[in-house]
C-alpha cells in the first residue's frame, strides 16, 4: 500500500519553496526590492519604514537611487533585470 502525503506537506513545501523565491530572486517592484534588503537587517523599517525615490535615476552602474528613512544604511540602489528588481548597493550617502 501506499501512504498518501498530508495536506500538511504540501502546504509546507509551498510555503518553503515561496520563501526561497522571496528571498533569493528578484521581485517585481523597486520598492519591494528595497524592503527585501531591508528585511534581514531591520525588520520593523522594512515593514513600516518610508521609502521614498531619490534623485538619481538610472546611473549606469548602480541604477536608481531609493532611501529608506530611519535605517543605518538609509541610501540603496536597485536596478531591474529580465526577472525584476535587486538591490544592487547600499551605503550611509549616494
């Protein structure tokens, strides 16, 4: 006889394999990509934080500039690739 799997493991494996995609693929807002850098290191300014657009505007190596106010490395730069956005830099100033 064969066991049947739960429903249990299945939405376990759902969630997991989610989670491995928020965590390692780009996503599809530059905002998003920012509160996703942001998660790891200060999980309240990634949940609550302002973000706002800064001046700079695709740089050619960076791509564009992002602030997240009240965080320690406040000034972040995104850029989009075929799959959407990632962080590409994050400092103290621009």
């Amino acid at each position: 006889m064969r066991k049947r799997k739960s429903a249990a493991f299945y939405i376990t494996l759902v969630l997991s394999l989610g989670l491995i995609y928020l965590l390692f693929f780009p996503v599809p807002t530059p905002e998003l990509a920012v509160r996703k850098s942001l998660l790891i290191r200060d999980p309240a300014a990634a949940l609550t934080g302002k973000v706002t657009e800064g001046r700079i505007k695709a740089d050619p190596k960076y791509g564009d500039l992002y602030v997240a106010e009240d965080t320690e490395l406040s000034f972040i730069y995104v850029k989009k690739s075929g799959l959407g956005w990632y962080v590409t830099s994050r400092g103290t100033g621009p």
